[in-house]
C-alpha cells in the first residue's frame, strides 16, 4: 500500500529521501528481542524444556507473516529464522526439538521454494545463469566476468569497468565481484 517497488518487489518505505526495508531492521529488532526472552527462559530453568522450545517459536509467527507473507520476501524471513534457531540451540535448548522441527522444515521451505514461479526461476538461474544469458542470467554472469580481470592485485580502487558498464547492480550482493576486479586476488583475501 505504501512501500516503493524496486527490481520487481514492493518492500522499500522512503521517508525523507531515505530508503529502507523494514525487514532489515526486523534482522536485529528480533536478535535484540530473542535475547531477552531466551535470557528470561534460562534464568527460570525453562530454556530446556518444550515450553522453552516452543514460547520462541511461536514469536516467529510475527516477523512470518510480516515479511514472508505480506512482504514476499522469502530469504529474510528465512534469516531470522535461523538466526532466532542458533540463539536458541547456545542457549541451550535441546536439539531434539530441532530435529523434530527441521523435518517438516525441510519439507516446507522446498514446497515454498518450488510453489512460486519466480522462486523457482531464481534457483534455476543461480544454477545455471547460462540459460538465459540476455535475461534472468545477466546479473550473474557479469559478476562472474568482473571477478576474471582482478587478477593477483586487481585494477585499481574505482577502476572496475563492469560496475559502470555491465553489472546493473553492483551496489547489492555482487560488491564482492567488483571488490574482487578493482582490489584482485589479495584484496578478496583481506575483506
């Protein structure tokens, strides 16, 4: 209703000339938030019992819905998920409840993952971006190509040709492929 649409999702919010999704405040938001109520759990010897297990659980429901549902964005609810999962297990709750869980979690995110069509087409391209060279597979191949040149030392701070001329969005996920052009070999060891 209010968000701004950008490489083909809705999950942006500008205020003031400033962009953000809220999903990523929702990353540390719920760190911060699981913290506290594993904290609580483990001061009344209840984080290794079903009610420590599943009072968490239940508090995923939340950030689901928000950002898997409305927000259609399946790898940050997928991250919260996890991370809510490895506070949970250092904690000390039981692995046993994992196992049980992980069963039918493995079987849900599969489902999620083959049901949208668009999902689907992310994994078939990120397996083999050679595809569909010209389309869904352009992103990965130019990153591909970017990472080639930087050699042991790389180009030079700022001389990457492929964030100017051929990466349409150097800024996300693919830094490292320019980072790795413009800084070479030893530079990708150093970051």
């Amino acid at each position: 209703i209010m968000g701004m649409s950008a490489g083909g999702a809705t999950r942006w919010i500008n205020i003031a000339g400033f962009n953000f999704q809220p999903s990523e405040i929702s990353k540390v938001a719920f760190v911060v938030f699981f913290a506290i109520i594993l904290t609580e759990l483990k001061e009344n010897k209840k984080i290794n019992t079903l009610k420590g297990f599943v009072i968490p659980m239940l508090f995923l429901i939340a950030p689901i819905v928000a950002i898997f549902i409305v927000q259609n964005h399946f790898s940050a609810t997928l991250i919260i998920v996890l991370i809510t999962c490895i506070q949970m297990f250092v904690a000390g709750v039981s692995l046993k409840y994992f196992i049980v869980v992980a069963v039918g979690g493995i079987g849900a995110v599969i489902g999620i993952l083959s049901s949208g069509s668009f999902r689907s087409t992310r994994i078939q391209t990120w397996l083999n971006p050679f595809s569909d060279p010209t389309g869904d597979g352009w992103q990965i191949i130019q990153s591909l190509y970017a990472i080639g040149p930087g050699g042991l030392f790389g180009l030079g701070l700022g001389n990457s040709i492929q964030k100017h001329f051929y990466l349409p969005e150097p800024q996300t996920d693919f830094i490292f492929s320019i980072i790795s052009e413009e800084l070479g070999f030893l530079g990708v060891l150093i970051v």
